[in-house]
C-alpha cells in the first residue's frame, strides 16, 4: 500500500476546562441542592486532576477522493472505505482529511490505579468521565481549528464522521453504521508516522482516551 504523500500533521493544544457540574449531570446528579459535599468534591477533584494529566494532541493528513459511489469511497492512494451514508455526508467533497486524537495515556493509568490499587471507585468513576468531556471539548477545538485553516484556502470541513458510529441514511431508511472494521483503514493513511495511539487487534485504540475520524473537504465557490 502507497502511503498518502500529503504530509501528517500535528495539532496541540492545553487541556480544555471541564465543568464539574457537567459530570454530576452525565451521573444523573441534576439537582446541586441535593448533591451531598463528598460528591461535589470528588468531581471538582476531577476537574482539577484531568487538566493536569490530558494532552490533547492530533494527528491528520488529506488525501484526494478519487471517486464516491454508492457509499463506496475511494482515495487516491488506494485505500477504500464503505459506509453508505458517504453519499449524503461527504457529498461534493474532493479531498478526505483523516485524523488520531488523543489527551494521552496518563488519565487512563491514573483511573485504573485508582480501582486497582487505591480502591477509589468513586473517583475513578469521575476522573473517566472527565477525559472523556475532555476529549470531547478537545475535538470540538480542533475542528474549530481545521475549520479555520482550510477556510483561508477556500474550503469548508463536512459532517465528523468515524468508524464505528450510525449516520443518517440519504435514501431515509434509517440509519446506517460505518463499520469499525474499517479504523484499519484509517490507520493505513498514517503507515510509517510515530503516532501516540495504538489500534489493537479489536480496533479499539489505546490510550483508551482517543478518538479517530474524518472530515470531507469541500471546495467553496467563488
């Protein structure tokens, strides 16, 4: 397989702030009248320990779409992908740009040792929840990012999309899933780049804070 020769790229960034309220909501906790002190505390220790352990770090490179037809996508440097939603989603997009996220593997080793070792189920419980509105509110700044790059080269981003997750049908029959299979795929545009994710035999990614996907680059009109 030919790797894409578009260049990887990396995008950092300081670790968003996550609201403490936010995780009592996530837990059902809907009330803050009602939330006894040791709760509140554990969730604001939350906060605090996940912006000192994320590092939020992507990694994207763009290739050009050679052909979409009937959810079959594929690049110019041979790899494909099939998700039937391709069509409506990624539609007048002439080039894909695929991207590794990650804030790292220190959160994940800290909530484990907090089962494991320390027995602290509550503030395991808190600190996972917390990467992960991390990571959330990471990748919105990054699109937010790519928006902006590409924008001063005359190009808008499509809907995210990755595999794994169901999308909207363009023929309205429901709603269709990108198989998770296909993350293999998506790691090939990386072939021969250091990235700071492992793709396991199961296509889960480790660190287990991590996110995959692409975007359709679509050119703007003039």
């Amino acid at each position: 397989m030919t790797r894409p020769d578009q260049t990887v790229r990396q995008w950092t960034s300081a670790p968003p702030p996550v609201d403490a309220a936010r995780i009592l909501r996530v837990h059902k906790y809907t009330d803050p009248s009602k939330v006894r002190p040791v709760i509140r505390d554990a969730a604001e220790k939350a906060v605090g320990e996940a912006a000192k352990l994320a590092v939020p770090s992507a990694h994207y490179v763009v290739n050009a779409i050679e052909s979409l037809e009937s959810g079959r996508l594929r690049l110019a440097c041979g790899i494909n992908f099939d998700c039937a939603a391709f069509d409506q989603h990624l539609c007048g997009a002439r080039h894909l740009l695929a991207f590794v996220m990650t804030i790292g593997p220190r959160l994940d080793a800290t909530v484990l040792s907090l089962v494991e070792d320390v027995f602290e189920p509550l503030d395991a419980l808190f600190l996972e929840t917390a990467g992960w509105l991390t990571i959330e509110a990471a990748t919105k700044n990054f699109a937010r990012h790519l928006k902006e790059e590409f924008a001063a080269q005359g190009r808008s981003l499509t809907l995210r999309m990755g595999p794994g997750y169901d999308y909207r049908s363009h023929n309205g029959g429901g709603r269709v899933r990108w198989d998770l299979w296909q993350q293999r795929e998506l790691f090939q545009m990386f072939e021969g780049t250091d990235l700071p994710v492992e793709l396991m035999e199961s296509c889960a990614m480790l660190p287990k804070m991590s996110r995959s996907g692409v975007f359709g680059l679509i050119p703007r009109e003039s």
